[in-house]
C-alpha cells in the first residue's frame, strides 16, 4: 500500500506511522528522518538543508520535495510506503502526485488522524521530558512520574520544553491549519481521505486505522 499519513501536531502520527508501517510491511518514512539521514550522510541536498536551518531559515519545499523522491526511490519503497509529515503543503502534495504519475503508480489513501485542538494542547503542553535523555518523556496527565519532576529512568530533572509551552502549541496549530489541512480537502476531491479519530488508547487507534484501510482496499 501506499499511505499518506495526515493530522495536527500530537496526533501520534509517529507511533501510529510505526506500528501501521509494520503491519502493513511497508517502509515508515518520515520527514524527520529524510532531513537527519541527508545531513549525516553529506549529501547534496543534506547540505543545502544544513544551510537554511543553520541560518534559522525554513527548507525550501524543492529540497524536501528532492528528499522524499530520493527515499521513494530506494528498492524497499518499491512496493509500498507509509509518509509521514510529507506532504506538508499543497505544494508538495502536488509535487508528490507528478512524481507519482511519472513513476505510473498512485497513492492507495490518505489516513486524516484527527483530535480536537484541546486535547492537541493537553497533550503537548503536559508533556515533560528528561534533561539527561530526551528520550525519557513523561506526561502530567497521562504518563505521571513516580516522584513530581524526577526522571522514573534516571532521576534526572523534568522539565518542560520551550515547544511545548501552550503559546507554541497553539503557533504550531495555526501553522497546520493555514499550511498542511488544506491538503485534505486536496485529497478529497480525488476520494482518497479516510479519517478516524486518534482518541483513546494506542492500541485502539491503530485498530480503527487498520480498519479504515482495509475498507479503502475493497
């Protein structure tokens, strides 16, 4: 199958991306992922990416767009591909739709992953993180730590990132809004949307995810 995974920043896209990409058998691939392996690895477009976000400045949509169709040309991509993140823009989902047409293929649907925008702010905002591992993620809500403010995995200090504060939440919403969920309705006009609610536990919305494509490959 060949998956865009669509819906407002913690969505969960990511650990819905992971376990949908490994029941499906088909590559995750993330934008988060193309920039860091592009970097690390020194390529062309790596460096150019490196050049904008050393300056503070966004990547243009060309150098993610080569990106992508970079990944999407890797033998594993071959059968099937899971994005993430990618398209952001209607730019994009354009470019994304050429790319595909040239290669004669077509995507198999579009997945809309969707909360209401409080609960989006509850979830980021409540977040606490680790200052020793980042890797350690705790919730205020939903993931408490044993001790208020100490790491359960290190006793290191929680503490909340400056992109997690609620004034950030909400940039990064209106970000979505104006730039990505336009791209839905893009989607639509071509039948290829299937929304489902990422409410509840993770378990639960992976299964109405796998649902939702099944019924789409009918």
């Amino acid at each position: 199958m060949r998956i865009v995974l669509v819906g407002p920043p913690g969505a969960g896209k990511g650990t819905q991306a992971a376990f949908l990409a490994k029941n499906l058998s088909i590559p995750h691939i993330s934008t988060g992922d193309l920039f860091r392996a592009n970097i690390s690895q020194g390529t062309e477009l790596g460096k150019k990416a490196k050049a904008y976000m050393d300056d503070g400045a966004l990547v243009p949509d060309e150098v993610t767009i080569g990106m992508a169709e970079d990944r999407l040309d890797q033998p594993d991509a071959a059968a099937g591909f899971l994005l993430d993140g990618f398209p952001r823009n209607d730019h994009q989902a354009r470019a994304l739709d050429a790319y595909l047409t040239r290669k004669g293929i077509a995507l198999d649907g579009v997945l809309d992953l969707e909360v209401p925008e409080d609960e989006v702010v509850k979830r980021i905002a409540g977040r606490r993180t680790c200052r020793n591992n980042s890797a350690h993620t705790f919730h205020v809500e939903y993931k408490k730590p044993r001790t208020d403010g100490v790491c359960d995995e290190c006793g290191g200090e929680l503490y909340q990132r400056t992109d997690d504060a609620e004034d950030k939440v909400r940039n990064r919403l209106e970000v979505y809004h104006r730039e990505t969920e336009p791209i839905i309705d893009y989607y639509k006009q071509q039948g290829l949307v299937m929304t489902i609610s990422a409410l509840g536990p993770v378990a639960e919305v992976t299964r109405r995810a796998m649902e939702a494509l099944r019924g789409g490959d009918e």
